[in-house]
C-alpha cells in the first residue's frame, strides 16, 4: 500500500516488531547454558536448534582443503577476484598517523596493533553465505590477525557448507567451527573446552545472533549490531521501476524479518514499483511518497538504513545531506547487491538504527591504536607551567612532583627496562605486609619485638640437624636429593615416583601453571582463596573463572571445562575446609588438572593423598614451612599420579631446593612424633586464642588451620602495627574486608595480641 510519508518521518513501526525482550531472556538462558556448559551445551543446542549431532565442531584442515579442490571453479574465481577487491579497498584503510610535534621536545602519535584472536560467525541457517567470509576474513588477515575462527551452522550431513569451506580456504580463516547460533557467539565469547575464547567477535545474523552480540559485550569487544537487513532506496522516478522492485526484493529476500522501504517523489513510479513485487514479499516492504527529495533524505536519516539506494538524477550531488546510513549506493547502476558481493566496501553495517553509532566493518575494527607520547628534557621544561597549576588545581601533588623531580635531578634517561610480556604488567601481584625492619622502624620498637601475626608460620625453631655442614656447598645438591624424597615416601605411604619436590610449596604452584596453563585456558578458582592462584593464572595468560566457594554446583558446572582448577584445603584465609566428596567430584567431572593446596594439612589431618590412585588429573600440594617450622628452608612437594610427576619433571628447575635445607627437611622427617606434639599444642591454645577473643568482643570463625579468621574495625590493624604487632588484612575490594587473618603463635605472644584488643576498646563486632 503507498502511503504519504508522515511528518514524523519513519518510525519504530517501519522495522518489523522483534520482541526483543522476549528474543534477549531467550538468548540470555542459551548464553548460560554455552557458559557453563561448554562443548557439550554447544552439542545439545546444535542437536536442538539445526538438527543433528556434532561430536567435534571443529573442521579439520584437510576438509577446508578438500572443500576448495572441488568447489565450482567458476565460484573460486569469483570468490578470489572478490576477496582481492575487498583487499584493494581494505588497505587504503590501513593505519597511518604522523607523529605531531606540540612542541619542540614533545611528540605524541598514535601506532596500530592488530587484535591477536578474533571469532568471525557467517550465518547459513537460510543458505549458505561465502561472501560473508570474504567481507570478515580478508579485513582480518590484512590487518594482521594472527588467529581467525570461523564458526558457521552444520547442515543436515553434521558438516559446514563446502562453499563456505572454500570461501575460509581463501580468505585465510585459520579456524573453523561447525557451530551455529547463540552457542557460535556464546563459544567464541566464554571459550570452551576446544575453542578457545577469542579477543572479539564479528558478524551479521538473526536477532537472536545480535542479542547474544549485545549480551556478551564486556567478556569480548563485539564489532555492531549486524542483523536483520534492511534497506531505504529514495527514487525522483527516473530509474526503472523493475529495478527499484528487484532491489527491494533482494533485500527482502535475506530473511523474513528483512525490510525494504521506498520513498519516491514521484507517486505514479511508487505504484509501479509496488506492483512489480511479489506477493510473498509484500509483506516485508514499505512504500512512501515524499513531496521533495530533501524530505526523503530527511526522513532516510531518521531511519539509519543499513543500505541507501539514491536512485536519482545527480544523485552524487545529495551525498553530502545523507548523515545516517551504512553504505550508500549512488545511481542507476549502483544496487546494494554489488556491495554484499563485487565493490570490495564491506558488507558487514550496522542495522536497526545502529548507523548513528557504529561505522560499517572496516580494517580499523580488528585492531586497535597504542597512543605514545615522547618528551625530551626541554619539551618538559616547556610543558611544566601547564603541568602544574593544573595539578595544584585538582589537589594532585604527586603528579605536580613527577614533573619537578625530573627537571631538578639529572637521571640517566637511558636506563629503560624492555616492556614484559603481554598481560604481565597488567597483573595483580601476591601482596605482602610491611617487613619487620619497616614496622619496627614505625613503631618506633626493636625489631626482635615484632611478631608476625600476618605470615602463618609456628611459633618454634626444629631441632638441630647434626647433619648441617658447610662440607659440599660448593658443589650443587643432587637434584634428586634421594634422602629427602625416601623421607617424604616413609611420611606420606607414597611410591618415591609420585613426589615432586621444590623451592616451597609457591614453586610447585608455579610450575603446575607454567605445565598446564595456557593463554586464554579456562581456570577456575573458588574465591575468597589465596591470591597465589590468581597471580599464576594471570602471569600464564589464562582466562580466570572466578566462582563463590560456598557455590558448590556452580564450581561443578564450571569444572566441565576448566583447565585447572585450583583448590585450597584448609582454604587460605578463611580456615575453612572443604565438604567431603568435593575434590572427587570435581576432578571426576573436569577434563582438566586439579591442584588442592594442603598447606595446613598437620593441622586439619584431612587430605586428598588417599584420592591419587584413582584421579589421575590430581595434585596435591604441601609444604613443610608450617607444621614442620621450616618456612625460612623453603621446602615443598607435589603428590601426583605418575602421569603428571614427569610432566613437572619437565619443567622443574634442577637443584632450586639447597643442600641445607633438604638436610633440615630430612632431619624435621625424622622428628615427625615431636612435630605431631607441637601441633597438638598449637590447636588448644588456637581454642583459648579463639575463646578469649571473642570475650573482647570480637568475631572469630572456626578453623581448621593455625590461624584465625577475626573481625577488623577500621583502624585495628594500624594500632595493632604500632604496637609491633602485625596481622594480615584485606584491601577494600576483597570479599573478607573488615576481617584480619590471625596466627595462632605462642602463649605470650598471643597475649600481647589480646592487650591490643582490649586497648581497641572492644569495639570488634562486624
């Protein structure tokens, strides 16, 4: 039906209704099922939404290859004359600024950088759509980018389309996935166990595909909202009406949530355009009568058309008033189908309205601009008198005194440290408390009266070892210091070959990481834990998954794709441990290692040793710094099926534990009875600590370690530090802020602790 174009312009209504709420819980639920459940949620929703059964999304290369080699070869010419246009036209996009000297001494440009990893989906629930890997692979190999996933649907038969196939051949996608939908954005965006996450995504799609765009945006960068198409072509009536009418169909022809809208100035034309189209097609299109082509344009720009047809006289001559549109098509012989297949511009543009803030896909989206700025000495001096009323201005003194400092002291400029390794500067390190010289020099105390509430070491020294010589150490330990290890096997009823040993429990952990983990792995940590995990984690590149410890079935869930899972038992600060069965069923239902941390097993007496026979991806880890007093000695070992003691045998620095501190180990071995006794000791006065604690007012959890978990007021830790007494708290963002982890140490030391809780005032509920 023509209808007079309304003075409001084109509205909401011009775009066929999507329910969007609707569409987003829908794709929100599908998105938490991929999270969670990774390869096997993207097999169950594949076997759901298109019908078949993947057991392995990912194509081998030898498909793509054979995919190619018998394709169409008047479609691989094709493909390849398209691929080459849309590479002439994407490297008159590459990057290039000149630096900008603002001032003698001072430049300041902007350098490019292509994204690592980027997760292209080309839709092919309607038909298959090689020309969309041509328009999201070439951009992305030009610009650089060393890894390109491709997920397309299966068919029927469980394979990707072999034209899509030979497109990827082509186009240089080094991955490809059979996997279609939300799971394709959902996979590409969390990761699974077989694809690893990528740095962002791209693609058009249906609204379902462009919800879960929108959704994962935050986990990933997406490129835009790409989907259903659309197109406006205004018209004076000088171009053939059955060209008008092929343009609208070929639009609405994408999908039935596809619209075409004409806008003519010419009413008579308008008819004859409507009555070419087909009747199937009617439904998804528009047409409008304008009284001049500038209310047209106007109202065209309301809209935001992911395609723009002028289809007029001089129509080059009104680009300069079209302000909202993704690609614009000028003339009679410019149809929008040109675009999606031959010019080389990308057919990759925003839709719904999108174009008044997205920009259509073009080499700059698969990379990103470093700014860098470079100062001599005089481009300093030059910029100081505007440094420094604005610093003042805004109470920033530090950064006033950043810029004073260098032009008052001469500094070797040439001292430069090489940048680190993607991500490592970007890392939360292990925090420690102020060293014991530092406190002591604050409080104003000897340092021997500083006593360390905050490191969870033991209040006694071991027995002295007769076996300590300064005989040999010129010489390196043997490396498989078989004294210690036999002693370790006598303690634990283990087989020699399943110790690992190393430079304290911390090493072990590292070189588990360093054996195991892998940029972009999933790891999963219960949290509140100790901040060594997430350290690791970070340093290895691996994609941390953190979950509430307390949330059992959610850990389990997770486990199905982790990694490595990282555990503590008793957990680290919270003394808690764990519920019995759990390490079993996470190992059982994870494909990857899991590390339980038993530190503080002396003290709790529960452990997973028993537990190695029957998990192979088991590791237990201890050390013999708590119980055993040796925390200076450095010494720790890995419990572990034989499977996983090569694999660190691999990576295990030689010699890293000394001559004298495995000789301490082995005497501490030998005095295990003496070291039961003490421990036994430690429990009761943790009991008393605890009790006494809490009459001052103070909350104390239960515990199964040699430290506590005890209430902090503002302020208690800086007066307890005064007093010589340190004790070890959380930073604000942490989950335990107002809490203090608390040693249990000796009788006497634990007393003067209890007098800096009673001087607080007894102000110690949470």
């Amino acid at each position: 039906m023509i209808q007079q174009l309304p003075t409001s312009g084109l509205t909401s209504t011009d775009r066929p209704s999507t329910a969007q709420a609707r569409i987003e819980a829908e794709t929100r639920q599908l998105l938490d099922q991929v999270r969670a459940g990774g390869d096997a949620a993207v097999r169950d929703l594949t076997l759901r939404f298109d019908g078949v059964e993947v057991q392995k999304s990912q194509v081998e290369p030898a498909e793509i290859d054979e995919a190619l080699r018998i394709a169409d070869p008047t479609l691989v010419e094709a493909l390849q004359q398209a691929a080459a246009n849309i590479r002439r036209v994407g490297s008159a996009q590459l990057f290039s600024e000149e630096e900008v000297l603002v001032r003698p001494g001072v430049r300041v440009w902007r350098v490019s950088r292509p994204l690592r990893r980027v997760g292209v989906y080309v839709p092919g629930g309607r038909a298959p759509y090689p020309s969309s890997v041509l328009m999201l692979c070439v951009p992305a190999t030009l610009a650089g980018c060393s890894e390109v996933v491709l997920c397309s649907p299966p068919g029927q038969d469980g394979h990707v389309d072999r034209n899509i196939l030979a497109a990827a051949a082509i186009a240089g996608a080094t991955e490809v996935h059979a996997i279609g939908g939300v799971q394709a954005i959902g996979a590409m965006a969390y990761g699974t166990e077989t694809l690893a996450r990528v740095d962002k995504v791209f693609g058009p799609g249906n609204s379902h595909v462009t919800a879960a765009k929108r959704l994962v945006f935050g986990e990933v960068a997406v490129d835009m909202p790409a989907g259903p198409s659309e197109v406006v072509v205004i018209s004076d009536g000088s171009v053939a009406a059955a060209w008008l009418a092929a343009d609208l169909e070929a639009q609405a022809e994408h999908a039935p949530d596809a619209v075409g809208i004409l806008i003519s100035t010419d009413r008579e034309h308008a008819e004859q355009v409507a009555s070419l189209v087909t009747q199937r097609m009617a439904p998804q299109l528009r047409f409008y009568i304008a009284t001049t082509l500038e209310e047209a344009l106007a109202a065209a720009n309301q809209f935001g058309p992911e395609h723009l047809i002028l289809a007029c006289r001089d129509a080059e001559a009104h680009l300069g008033a079209v302000t909202n549109a993704g690609s614009v098509f000028l003339g009679p012989f410019s149809p929008a189908a040109a675009g999606d297949y031959a010019t080389g511009a990308n057919h990759v543009i925003p839709t719904g309205g999108a174009v008044r803030s997205f920009s259509p896909l073009g080499l700059d989206a698969f990379g990103r601009t470093l700014q860098v700025q470079s100062l001599s000495a005089g481009g300093l001096s030059e910029l100081s008198s505007l440094v420094e009323p604005m610093a003042r201005a805004e109470g920033f003194h530090h950064h006033l005194r950043s810029v004073r400092i260098r032009l008052s002291e001469k500094v070797d400029a040439s001292a430069s440290c090489p940048r680190p390794r993607a991500g490592v500067a970007q890392m939360h390190p292990y925090l420690w408390e102020a060293s014991s010289a530092e406190v002591a020099a604050r409080a104003g105390i000897p340092e021997g009266d500083v006593v360390r509430f905050d490191t969870n070491t033991c209040p006694w020294t071991v027995a002295e070892a007769d076996c300590l010589t300064l005989q040999g150490v010129n010489e390196y330990p043997d490396s498989n210091y078989p004294a210690l290890v036999s002693a370790l096997a006598n303690y634990l009823d283990q087989p020699s070959a399943a110790i690992t040993l190393g430079a304290g429990a911390d090493e072990l952990l590292s070189l588990i990481s360093m054996a195991f983990v892998g940029p972009n792995d999933p790891v999963v940590i219960p949290v509140p834990t100790y901040s060594m995990f997430s350290a690791l984690t970070e340093a290895a590149g691996g994609h941390q998954i953190s979950v509430a410890g307390g949330d059992e079935e959610k850990l389990l869930q997770v486990a199905s794709r982790a990694r490595l899972i990282w555990l503590c038992n008793p957990n680290n600060p919270t003394g808690e441990l764990l519920r019995e069965g759990l390490v079993q069923r996470l190992a059982t239902s994870s494909p990857g290692i899991v590390v339980v941390d038993e530190a503080y097993f002396e003290f709790s007496g529960r452990s997973s040793v028993r537990l190695i026979d029957e998990l192979p991806n088991l590791v237990v880890v201890r050390t013999l710094s708590k119980a055993f007093g040796l925390a200076g000695a450095r010494v720790g070992y890995a419990v572990s099926g034989p499977a996983i003691a090569q694999i660190l045998a691999l990576v295990r620095p030689p010699a890293s534990i000394s001559g004298q501190s495995a000789a301490l180990a082995v005497s501490a071995l030998e005095h295990t009875q003496d070291m039961k006794a003490r421990v036994a000791g430690l429990l009761r006065e943790r009991e008393l600590l605890a009790d006494e604690i809490t009459k001052r007012g103070f909350d104390s959890r239960s515990s199964s370690t040699n430290f506590l978990l005890v209430s902090c007021p503002n302020g208690l830790a800086e007066q307890l530090a005064a007093r010589g007494l340190v004790v070890r708290s959380f930073p604000v963002d942490s989950s335990l802020h107002g809490w203090m982890r608390v040693t249990v140490r000796s009788k006497e030391e634990n007393g003067r602790l209890l007098e800096g809780l009673s001087d607080f005032g007894g102000r110690g509920g949470n």
